[in-house]
C-alpha cells in the first residue's frame, strides 16, 4: 500500500508538470489543430508533418522603448527596400524612353521581374539563416548590396547592365533586408502584430511616395538628369539603411538545433499550402498595377509627369492600407482583413479601372483604391503567415511561402508586356486578366481560412 501511495505521488506532479495549461495553448501560436481532425490516419499523417512542438510561448513585451525602436528600425528599412519595389513603374516608364528605347515593354519587364523574384525568393534561405543568427549581418549585407545598386544603376546604358545591376544585385540586396525586418517586429509584438507590422511596412509606401517625386525632380534638372538623381537617392537608401541596421534586433534566442535550410515539409499543413497559393495570385496580380500604372498613364495620353503621380498616389493610398487595416486586423482577424482587401481590389480592377480608367479621375480613384487594398495585403500577409508557425520560426515560414511567391512576381511583369502588345497597345485585356487573379486569391484565402477554423465565415481569424 505504501509503496502504491509513493508511486501515485511521484506521477502526480509529472502529469502536471507535462500538460500544458489551455490558456498557455490559446496563446501559442502554432499549426491547426490536430484534434479537428475526425480520421486517425489523418491525425497521424499530421502530428508526422508538423516541423514545429506544441509548446507555450513566452510573454510578449507588446511595446516598450526597444520594442519600438525596432519597428522605427524596420521602417527605416523598408522604407529604403520596399521604396524600390514601389518605384520600379517609374524605372521602368523612364529607361523605357531614353536608354533602353529600342526594347519592348516585355523585354524591359524581364529586368524589374527578375529583381522582384530575387527579392522574395533569396528568403528561402535568409528565413532560416534569420531564425538561427539573427538580423545583424543579413541587414549589413544588404544595406552593402542596396547602394552599390543604386551607385552602379546610375551608370547602367546596355540591357545587360541593367540585368545585373538592378535586377541581381538590387534584388538580392533587398531580399536581405525585406525577412529580417519584418520578422523582428513579430519578436516583440503577438496581440499588436498587425498594428506592429503595419507600421513598420507603411516605410515602403512613404518610400513609393518620397522617390517619384524626388527622381521626378531630379530627372528634369538639366544639371543632374538621371545619373545624379539615382546616386542622390542611393545616399537617401544608406542613411535610412544604416538606421536599420542600428535599430532592427531580434528578441527570442536562437532555436536549438536549427536548420539554415529551407524545409519543404511544412507545405504538408494545408492552411499554409493554402495561404501561399492565395498570396502567390495575390501578388500575381498586385505587381500588374504597380508595374505598369505608369506606363498605362502614358498610353491613355496623359503626360509624362502625370504618369510619375499617378504612382505616387498609389503608394499615398497604400499607406493608409498598412497603417489602419493593421490596427483591425487585430481585433477581426488577419485572415479575415486579407479577404476583404482581395475583395475590394476585384471591385477596384472592374468597376473603376476597366470602364473608367482612361480618364483622369478615374485612373487616380483607382489609384487609391488598389493602394489601399494592396497596401492592406502586403502588410497583413506576414501576419497570417505568422498565425500558422511558432514565433521562433516565423522567419523559415515567412521566407519558404515567398520563396513560392517569388515566381508570380518574376512571370508577372513580363506576361502583363505580352498581353499587352497582343491587344496592340491596349490594356483591356491586362485589366480583365488581373482581375480574374485577385477573384482566384480571395477564393483560396477563404479556403485557407477554413483549412483552420472550417466554414465559419463570421469566425475571428
């Protein structure tokens, strides 16, 4: 008897001590949930796949001075880097004029879409890299990479020039810089993560603000043209990188045992195969618009200075799609913030730009509705990442489902070139084509959304 009485006691506390509590479970980020699931082999094939332990996380500081200086530092960065990515319809509407004349639009495509796939598909192996050492020297490279760009693309003439320069060099460069600053935020902040992270990425549409109007200026002073406009703006890029690169920090020590190399297996959760299908077509269509705004302007007579605001107030909207859509989301649910935005930017692509898009009020109405919504799915997109995966490997996720999306963004371009001059000129058809891509993305968000809490419309997620 005595000796049963002692085992009892001594398996007491380890039951207690091995369970873990339903709040803490409520509080953890982590993969869906096995018990909905009613097969066993199903529970089983589950439990195989899943990368990541079921574990508490640790408190979450939710503010305070370091928590913020971080963001400051991330939005310092993607100012600089995401600047770029919502500059490129002005590089790309300027060479297309004066150095590369003589190419197509599909051709001059093949340069910005190659920097973009580079930009997000290189994080298939910073993620991982972020998660085991941290931000510093991912940032320090990149900043090194970023301004020896932007000094070199000043002086960039042949297309080769501009495929290396811009496209490799500037693409790799920012892809250092776009995963360590967003997923630092998500160190410091969890019940805050969209408001956190919609700050920090409201840098990149200041970014698409400050720089048109900026080269703009510089382009049509006779005595900097094009050479001196981009070297200035380069020293713009060091300045707010060498901020980032003081500011942006990691919170949450360096897994164990952890792999710098990317792991397919996690494509085996379905809601984050299902998300990554979503932001690919999301992205698939967001980079038409950004890409050739400018250029469309253009071609529907307006002038050329015209066709550098139009981009401008895309990137006005956008900022008010990062900073506002992350304080809801918090309290609907990203998931839910990311479908509404999708829904909007269909609504955007054909009621307003398709029947009304050649005329001025038009085509700055839908502006600043793509803005906002794409604005919103940028800045939202991370944070539904981060709902699917423990915070400490939030980078290795964030960077395996971009690394996915990095393809839309490299074919994007150019296949919006080549509908282009299939409809000679006419952009109709470019028009229907992104708006059957965002229906496509809101159908599988919603799909992704029931992979995890099922059909419920009207469910916080």
């Amino acid at each position: 008897m005595a000796v049963g009485k002692m085992a009892e006691t001594l398996q007491a506390p380890l039951a207690t001590d091995t369970a873990p509590s339903s709040s803490a479970q409520e509080k953890c980020d982590h993969s869906p949930d096995v018990s909905k699931l009613q097969d066993p082999e199903a529970a089983t094939l589950e439990k195989s796949v899943s990368t990541e332990p079921l574990q508490p996380e640790p408190p979450f500081p939710e503010g305070g001075l370091q928590a913020w200086l971080v963001v400051f530092g991330a939005w310092a960065g993607l100012f600089a880097g995401l600047g770029i990515t919502n500059t490129i319809a002005v590089f790309q509407s300027y060479i297309s004029t004066h150095q590369l004349a003589d190419y197509s639009e599909s051709s001059i495509g093949w340069i910005f879409s190659l920097y973009t796939f580079l930009a997000f598909f290189c994080g298939i192996y910073i993620g991982p890299i972020f998660d085991k050492y941290g931000p510093r020297w991912l940032i320090a490279a990149g900043v090194v990479c970023v301004v020896a760009a932007q000094m070199l693309f000043s002086i960039c003439t042949e297309y080769w020039h501009f495929i290396l320069v811009f496209g490799v060099l500037n693409g790799t460069g920012c892809s250092l810089l776009f995963t360590p600053c967003l997923a630092s935020v998500g160190h410091f902040f969890r019940e805050r993560r969209g408001f956190a992270t919609g700050l920090a990425s409201a840098g990149g549409s200041i970014g698409g603000i400050v720089a048109p109007l900026m080269l703009n200026s510089l382009f049509s002073n006779p005595s900097l043209g094009w050479g001196w406009g981009i070297r200035i703006y380069g020293f713009l890029c060091l300045g707010l990188l060498s901020l980032a690169l003081i500011f942006v920090r990691s919170r949450l020590p360096p897994k164990e045992n952890a792999s710098i190399h990317p792991d397919p297996k996690i494509f085996k959760q379905k809601p984050f195969l299902y998300t990554t299908i979503a932001v690919f077509l999301m992205e698939f269509a967001l980079f038409i618009p950004i890409g050739y705004i400018s250029s469309y302007a253009r071609a529907q007579g307006f002038s050329e200075s015209f066709s550098f605001y139009i981009l401008t107030i895309m990137n006005a909207g956008s900022f008010f799609g990062r900073v506002l859509p992350g304080w809801y989301a918090d309290r609907i649910g990203a998931f839910n913030t990311n479908t509404i935005a999708t829904f909007i930017s269909i609504i955007a692509c054909f009621v307003i730009w398709l029947p009304f898009g050649h005329t001025k009020p038009g085509i700055i109405v839908f502006a600043i509705v793509i803005g906002i919504a794409g604005g919103t799915n940028i800045s939202i997109t991370p944070v539904c990442i981060s709902r699917l995966c423990p915070t400490e490997s939030y980078g290795r996720y964030y960077a395996t489902c971009f690394s996915v999306v990095s393809i839309a963004c490299l074919i994007g371009i150019p296949i919006g070139g080549s509908i282009i001059s299939a409809c000679d000129g006419d952009y109709w058809a470019l028009i229907v084509f992104t708006g059957i891509l965002y229906v496509l993305s809101f159908v599988m968000f919603l799909v992704a959304k029931s992979a995890s809490v099922g059909w419920r419309l009207l469910a916080v997620y």
